[in-house]
C-alpha cells in the first residue's frame, strides 16, 4: 500500500494504470468503507482510498473542527485489508489550488432533505468531488447508499463530465443495524442504543405507510412521536422516489429518508 502525499506523486504513481477504482472518504474509517473498497478490489486492478475531510462541504464549523480525525488508525485499518494499492491524502492546496471560484449550483429540484438543511453542502461535495475525479482519472468510483442524496447528485454530475462510472454499494449496519458511519465514533453507548431503536421504529413505519392514504400526514405525526419519545430533533421523515428523488405518494421504488440529531450528532439513514 503506498500512501500518495501530493499530486506530483499521485500522478507519478497512477500514470501506468488505467483501470482504476476510486474510493473517496473522509477518514474515520470502518467497515462500510472496507466495503466499498473490497468492490473496487474485485471489479478494478487497482484500488485508490482518499482521506480528505473537505472544509468546504461543512456548513457548521463546529461540525468541522470535532469530525473524527486519526490518519494512523485508518492507515493500519486499510493496511490489515490488503485491498488497496494507493492511499492518497491530499492537502488543502493539492485540492484547491486552482482559486478559481466554483460554479456548482444546485437545481431548484434538488435543494431538499439535506441540501434544504445544510446550505452549502452539497455544493462543497460536488466541487470536490469533480476536482478529485479529474486528478484520479478514475474508471470507477465507489460510493455508498448510506448518503443517498449525496450518491444521486455525485453519479447525475460525474458521469456527465467525465468518462467514470459511479457504483453504488449497500448501506454496511452495525449488529444493532444502526447504519455505520465516521460520525458513530461522537456516540456513547446510551446514544448508539437509542439509534438503534430509532431504526427499529423507522422499519416499523415504513412497514405501516402502505396502509396510509396520506402518507405526508402518516409521516408528520410519526415524525412528532419520534421527537417525543427519543428526545431528537429531526430535520425530515420523508418518503422518496429513489429514481428522482420526487415525493413518493407510494411505496413502490420509494426509499423513507431520515436525518436527526443526537447529542448535537447529526446522522442520517434511509430504508
Ligand atoms: P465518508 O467518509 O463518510 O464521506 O464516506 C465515504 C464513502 O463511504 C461514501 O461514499 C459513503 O456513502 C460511504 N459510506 C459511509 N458509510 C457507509 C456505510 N455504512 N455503508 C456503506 N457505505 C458507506
């Protein structure tokens, strides 16, 4: 595994290799990245992990400064895989040293679930996820269901700009089925219980929409009882079409999309 600290050695590193597949994270890694990155393994000849935990995409700056940093874990994590051949960490400059402003806006239709509550985000990813693709050079990209939203956008913008494929990859759960993510590392134990029962009920719901002729209300008044009986403030309960992300007056192609806040941690899921 060697690990790429600029672009010079990127470049340098990468240039034989044309079938390459690309896993962008942020770091805090865990196995739903381990999964990502064994898809890679199996489908390209090599495998490229980025850590970057990009300001840009933080509309919250405490969000930023507490987000889950260790460089040496994920190197020993990613190490004991043997599944990847490049670890790139780029540095703010390597990513941004082009100041030319980004043009990235969002369509009208997209600014809802967290494009509607964190202002910015999805802007931040999508800048960065265009400029990384153009240093990689990747055949594929690997990114996971677990951030929908963020999946639907990337693969819309992507596979228009450049000659890559984004692979989608199933949402890796903890033994509670809490979906994994860098942010469960700011839970304690009583908060990683409490999410757990979240999920359970979020099953419950979903299994009960069908038999609901308004599902905007059947979602409101779920969405109330959550807030009442867990203590979390719930940014939206809502049930989407997972091939445009439209409201869904069905359950049919529909995905039920969550983000909420325990103890000031944001997480989101969907089902
Ligand atoms: P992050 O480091 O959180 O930015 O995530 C990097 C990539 O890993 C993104 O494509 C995420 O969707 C994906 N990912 C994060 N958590 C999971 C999970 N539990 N299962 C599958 N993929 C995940």
């Amino acid at each position: 595994m060697k690990i790429l600290l600029n672009n010079n050695s990127l470049f340098e590193s990468l240039r034989p290799f044309n079938d390459i597949g690309f896993v962008p994270t942020m770091g805090g890694i865990h196995k739903g990245h381990i999964s990502l990155i064994n898809k890679s393994n199996k489908l390209c000849k090599k495998t490229i992990v980025s850590i970057f935990v990009n300001p840009k995409q933080f509309n919250n700056k405490k969000d930023f400064m507490t987000y889950p940093k260790n460089i040496q874990k994920d190197l020993n994590i990613l190490k004991k895989s043997k599944k990847v051949d490049f670890v790139y960490l780029p540095k703010f400059n390597d990513i941004y040293k082009n100041k030319k402003k980004s043009k990235i806006t969002l369509l009208k239709k997209d600014k809802i679930l967290c494009a509607k509550f964190r202002k910015g985000h999805f802007e931040g990813v999508l800048d960065v996820m265009s400029k990384l693709t153009k240093i990689v050079n990747p055949k594929r990209i690997f990114m996971g269901e677990k951030d929908f939203q963020q999946l639907y956008l990337v693969k819309k913008l992507l596979e228009r700009k450049y000659k890559t494929k984004v692979i989608s990859c199933k949402t890796i759960r903890d033994k509670n089925k809490v979906a994994l993510s860098s942010r469960n590392f700011l839970l304690n134990k009583s908060s990683l219980v409490k999410a757990a029962n979240i999920y359970k009920k979020l099953v419950n719901i979903k299994k009960n929409i069908k038999n609901n002729k308004n599902i905007s209300n059947f979602l409101k008044l779920q969405k109330k009882q959550l807030n009442n009986n867990y203590k979390i403030k719930i940014d939206y309960l809502e049930l989407r079409n997972e091939k445009n992300l439209e409201l869904s007056k069905t359950i049919n192609n529909s995905k039920l999309f969550i983000a909420y806040y325990i103890n000031n941690v944001r997480l989101i899921d969907n089902l």
